[in-house]
C-alpha cells in the first residue's frame, strides 16, 4: 500500500464511532441506523448534520417523524431548496482545489441552532468580484432536490404508510409526488435516528405492530421500523452519549476562538469582534480554517475504498464461518419470528447476509488487509444485526402478559423457566452468545 493510500488509511483510524459508521454506510452503499438513549438524540442528529458536511462534504435535511406525519410531510422533509442544493454542489465541486476553499468558507449551521436543522447545506461566500464556477448551473436549478444525506428522527414512530415511502426510496432510489418524480443523488445516505437502550433491548409484547394512538414515545414503542423497512438497513449502531459528540463539541470550541479576537495597542485594549472570514485574521489562522473546511472524505476516496472491498478474498473455511454465524443466530431461542407461526419473516433473513458478505468486505481494507479475518467477520456480525433482531418477548406487558414464542415452549418446557432465561436478554446479547458458540477457524 502506498503513503498516499497509508494517509487515507490513517484517516479512517482517526474518525469516531459515528463518522466510522457513515463511512461504512458510503462505502458499502448502505444505510444505517443509530440508537442512543431518548434524551440524547437531538445531540446525535446534529452531530450527524455535522459530520455529513464537514467530514463528507455532503447535503443534509433532517426529517422530524412522528405519529402523525403525513405522506406529503415526509416527502417535503426529504428536499432541499433550490438555493441550498445549488450551493452544497458549489461547495463539494470546490474541494477538487484548495485555491477556491477560500470562496466557500461560510457553515450551514451553527452548533447551538436546533432550529435550521431542517436543512443543512454549505452555504457559498457573497464576496463581490468571486464568481461561483456553478453560477451558471444556479439559474438552470429551479426544483428542490433530495438532500445526499437524510436523518430520520424517529422513523420508528412514523406511520406505516411513511415508512413503505421511505423503503421505495431506499429501494428504487427515488420517490413519486403528485407533481413530479424525485430521484436520489449520488451517494444517497438514508440515516435512522432511533431511541434505544443499550444493545437495542426491547421487550414488547408485539414485534410487528405501531401504536400511533399512543402519544409522543410511549413505553412499549420499539425501536425497531416495519419489519421490511428494518431489513434494508445494512448497519445497526448504538452510540452511548458517555463517549461524546466530537465535531459538536469542536465546533464550539472553533466558534469560541474566532468569536473575539483582542487587539493591544499602546494606548488601551480594544475587542473587536471577528467573523470567520474576516481580514484581521492572521494569514496562519486564515490557512489553518481553510483546511479544517475541507472534507476529511472526498468522493473519490469513497469510491476507491469501495473498489478495494470489492477485491478482496474470502477463504473458504472463513466463509463457513460466516455461514455458521447466520445459521445459529436463526436458531437461537432469544430470536423472535416476526409472524403468527414459525412460517414468519425472520429477523435474520437472506437479504441480511447479503449486506453481512458486504460489510466483512468493506472492513478488510479499514484494516490495511486484502483478505477476510475471523475477527471482521464477528465485527461485521454486530453491526448487520444489531438492529434487526428481534428478541422473544416474556414477563407482564402493561395490563396483560407477554405471549412467549420460545422454540421449546412447543415440546413442554415451563413458562417460568423460559422467562427467566430471555428477561433482560438484548440483541447484542444474543449475538454475544452466538459468537463465543461458534468457533473460528484457527
């Protein structure tokens, strides 16, 4: 591997959880969802606008779902304006040359603003005399644009005709209106923001349904979508609020030392207060913005860790080791089937391992190999099925007890016994149990 390549490896190092799991979700041309407690997840959906634009470079909009959202809500949330998407492919058509950084130096949004979140954008420099190298693209835009990154607050909680819109959007990249047919750019990024607890432990008394009477984020909603919506997320992640949200917390630090920049003279002290681009700065301090403006991923970087994922080699006995990882986890007892009898859709269903095969490729090259290890092929099993399995539900649920659908339930074990096994058990537990089962091929 050469420096040039080394560098972009290094840079991967560097990324925190979130930023890693968008940047698997681009490579792998997937999508994901991300939990975290309910009081922490307007910080992770400005943490994610955030990263989208600063380490990506990449469009933004953010989608407010509830129980009551329409149709033509959703569809709205899902677009940029004309202006903002004109800009944003300003911005990302600047990065190609660090001498026009300095055009584009203004942020679509500010740490503390939970208000223009709806659509996040870099925005493009009015300075007098520069000329956009999109100017003349800006007048032929006349039609909102899907945004290339979406964030799904809540999508769980939206209705279900919501989320059959959302899986044609990730399914056929494009979404009808009454007046027109919207496409997604590329690369599109659909990102979920569920409320979870650790490890998406959910014990409900219902794998399938939606309460949407119930107001708000009442006890007993899951954090899982429609059970074919969830499965065309390739990604599950749960991020603990513990470990931060860096690029909100360094934004305020950047905002706090360009806020005021104090000037002595010989006479008194003067404070003047200092935008980003302004003059005063020095031309280190100027140089050193710019950089930090740039996106830490260009497309083309994207681009070539997808193609080196998609040469890399797979052993055979690795393969059977993958293979046996989906199999036990589809007979684990803790697993539900989402259905009346054991004839259900499966939580872990075939379309699973194709984007489990997906990612144990995509991780290889993160990890300077051309080759797959058992230990990607247990990393990817975390992230493929975290958010899609589903466990058995057991113990008393508001007014009337859990129905267990525990496999050996049907040959006389006792329902006490069962429940004291499953109580408290979480997806990640279950595939904790399924890896330390199978063993790897040495």
């Amino acid at each position: 591997m050469d420096q040039e390549n080394e560098d972009l490896v290094d840079r991967v190092h560097d990324l925190s959880d979130i930023e890693l799991a968008v940047l698997l979700s681009l490579i792998s041309h997937g999508h994901c969802v991300i939990g975290t407690p309910e009081d922490a997840v307007q910080q992770l959906v400005q943490e994610l606008a955030l990263i989208s634009q600063g380490v990506f470079g990449l469009s933004c909009t953010v989608a407010d779902c509830h129980s009551y959202m329409t149709l033509e809500e959703f569809q709205t949330s899902l677009l940029l304006n004309a202006k903002s998407f004109s800009s944003a492919e300003t911005s990302r058509a600047s990065t190609s040359s660090h001498h026009d950084v300095k055009d584009h130096f203004s942020y679509g949004i500010a740490a503390a603003d939970h208000y223009r979140l709806s659509q996040v954008a870099p925005q493009v420099s009015d300075s007098p005399g520069v000329r956009s190298p999109q100017s003349g693209a800006e007048s032929r835009v006349s039609a909102p644009r899907i945004a290339n990154v979406v964030i799904a607050r809540n999508l769980n909680l939206a209705p279900e005709i919501v989320q059959i819109q959302a899986l044609e959007l990730l399914r056929n990249q494009r979404f009808i209106t009454t007046t027109a047919m919207q496409a997604a750019p590329r690369p599109f990024l659909l990102i979920a923001v569920v409320a979870a607890e650790r490890g998406f432990l959910w014990n409900g008394d219902d794998c399938t349904a939606i309460d949407v009477s119930r107001p708000g984020r009442a006890e007993g909603i899951a954090p899982h979508m429609t059970a074919h919506l969830n499965d065309h997320f390739s990604i599950g992640h749960w991020h603990d609020p513990d470990d931060g949200f860096l690029n909100i917390e360094d934004r305020a630090e950047d905002d706090a030392r360009s806020q005021r920049v104090e000037i002595i003279s010989d006479s008194d002290s003067v404070v003047w207060r200092v935008e980003s681009g302004d003059p005063r700065l020095s031309k280190a301090d100027r140089a050193s913005a710019y950089r930090n403006m740039l996106p830490s991923f260009s497309e083309a970087d994207i681009e070539y860790l997808t193609a080196l994922g998609e040469n890399v080699h797979i052993d055979m006995e690795v393969l059977r080791y993958q293979m046996n990882i989906v199999a036990f986890l589809r007979l684990h007892r803790a697993v539900a089937i989402l259905g009346p009898s054991a004839s259900g859709f499966s939580c872990v269903s075939p379309n699973a391992t194709k984007h489990f095969e997906k990612l144990v490729r995509c991780l290889a090259p993160l990890h300077r190999l051309d080759y797959v290890t058992p230990a990607l092929v247990a990393l990817a099993a975390r992230k493929t099925y975290l958010h899609r399995i589903r466990t058995v539900p057991v113990g008393q649920k508001g007014s009337r007890p859990a129905t267990v659908h525990e496999r050996s339930m049907q040959w006389g074990s006792e329902k006490a016994a069962v429940e004291a096994l499953l109580e408290r058990i979480s997806p990640e537990d279950v595939i904790d149990d399924v890896l330390a089962s199978v063993a790897p091929p040495v």
